[in-house]
C-alpha cells in the first residue's frame, strides 16, 4: 500500500470529520492538523465551517503564505462563511518554525476577527496555531486591546529565527534548502550545461546540509558526481573547502580508502540561519 501525500491526507480527513459535531479540543482535530498543517514549510491557513450545533460543514485550506507570515485578508473568511451557511468557524494556522507560541500580531489579528465576526452573526470558536507536535488556542491567551482594524492582518511567526537543536537541522532552513536544491536540478533539466552553470562549491554545501538532515553520510566521490563539475575540479574544490574549515574529512571507519565529508557546526549553523531567512 502506498502513502498518502499531504493533500491526500487532508482530503481523508475531511471525509471522516464532514457531518460530525467538532469541538477546537478534538484530539482527533488537532492529531489531523498536526499532520497535515504542521508539517508545511511555509504558513498557512485552514478553516472549518460550522453550523449551529458545531457540526463541520466544510473544511478548506484559502490562503497560503512564505516561511514567516501570511497575509490573512477577514473579508475573505466571512464571505466564504455567509456563503456556505456557517454560523461559527474554526481558524488554524500554522509556524513552521515549530514554536506555538502567538507572535503579537497573530493576538491583534484574532480579537479582531471575533469582533468583525460578532457583527456578522458568525463566531470565531477558536483560533489554533498549528505545529508537527502540538497545538495552541489563541482564544484562551489574554490579548491586549487592538489598534486600528485593518484591511487585512499579517500573521507572524512567534520565533525570532531559527528553532531546532544545537548540532542538529532545522525543518524551515532544510524546506527552503530543498526548495534550492529543486531549482538547481530544474536548471539543468531545462538548460543543460550543468558545469557551466554549476556554482559547486555552494552546491556541495545544500548537498551535505540535506544529508545532514537526514543523518546520512556523504562520501567524497558521491559528493562529487553531485557537484555537476568535473572530478577533478570537484576534488579541488573539497580540498580547498576541507583547509577552509568549512567542511571536514573523516575516515570510513569501516573503508580505510574512503572519505566521508561532514559540516562542522559552525558551518551547519551558519547555513540554518541562512536557509531560515529565505522566503518561499
């Protein structure tokens, strides 16, 4: 049997969800965004149209955004309400980052909308922040009262960068790392000409960070095949990067004539922060 993909997942879900009187505390619920929403690498947001009685009558994911923010537009959300007949809605958004603590503007951004939504006879059940391993309800945080209401509001990541452990990758940086990796072979694919385009040193770097992430380790020749260079000049290039400091050669404990070529913190570090600015 094979695996579903994410959008599979979220469209069984709303199979087993349609009819059924939904609460914001659902284990269920919350177990089925963490699987699907959480996992995303960029924001976005879904929302569960509810009737009276909170059964679910619609499930949709309307607005998506970068690694960091997501625009979230009120008039949108409640014309789709009023048009499917909804007389209370569940929001949820996710952080890639993996922290679930609300940023200030995703606080603003929900008082808002309970009120807008208390005018429009349709009521905001809850607001969930959604990560892979849990969930926070913004409507149970005390929130400060709002400014100016806006056209639209911009939800924020709470995290003021990068959120992982020390040593280890971080799910945003190696999102966007992949999201390069993908254009590189693209390039190929549509151009040709890898070695003429090819920027190897930097290449080898998104190779060894991906592997990184997987705990996989990178022996000298499969990094070079993968630098779209000739061996030669890849070999040269991995001296170069080894007398640098930037990456480092360590035996195969069990091939004394292999190589495997690792990142040393600093630089697995630096390339976390870098990947975690990129938007998508």
């Amino acid at each position: 049997m094979t695996g579903k993909t994410p959008d599979e997942a979220r469209i069984s879900g709303l199979d087993a969800l349609t009819g059924s009187r939904v609460s914001p505390g659902s284990r269920a619920l919350r177990e089925h965004l963490q699987a699907t929403l959480g996992i995303l690498a960029h924001e976005a947001l879904e929302v569960l149209f509810l009737d009276q009685g909170h059964v679910l009558i619609a499930h949709e994911r309307l607005l998506q955004g970068s690694a960091k923010r997501l625009l979230l537009e009120p008039g949108f959300i409640f014309r789709r309400a009023l048009a499917l007949g909804a007389s209370a809605v569940i929001l949820a958004h996710n952080h890639p980052s993996g922290d679930p603590r609300p940023s200030p503007e995703d606080l603003e951004a929900t008082q808002w909308l309970v009120r807008l939504g208390r005018m429009l006879g349709v009521e905001i059940a809850e607001h969930l922040i959604v990560v892979r391993r849990g969930c926070h309800a913004m409507l149970r945080t005390p929130i400060t009262r709002p400014t100016a209401l806006a056209a639209f509001f911009d939800l924020k990541d709470s995290a003021p960068g990068c959120v992982h452990e020390r040593g280890s990758v971080c799910p945003t940086a190696a999102a966007n790392a992949r999201l390069a990796a993908w254009h590189r072979e693209r390039r190929r694919e549509l151009i040709g000409h890898p070695s003429l385009l090819a920027n190897p040193a930097w290449d080898m770097l998104i190779d060894l960070f991906l592997h990184a992430e997987s705990g996989r380790q990178v022996p000298t020749s499969a990094l070079c095949i993968g630098s779209g260079v000739p061996m030669s000049t890849a070999l040269r290039l991995i001296a170069k990067l080894c007398e640098s400091g930037i990456v480092a050669r360590n035996p195969d404990p069990m091939d004394g004539r292999r190589k495997f070529i690792t990142l040393p913190a600093q630089t697995l570090e630096g390339l976390n922060q870098y990947f975690c600015g990129m938007t998508r």
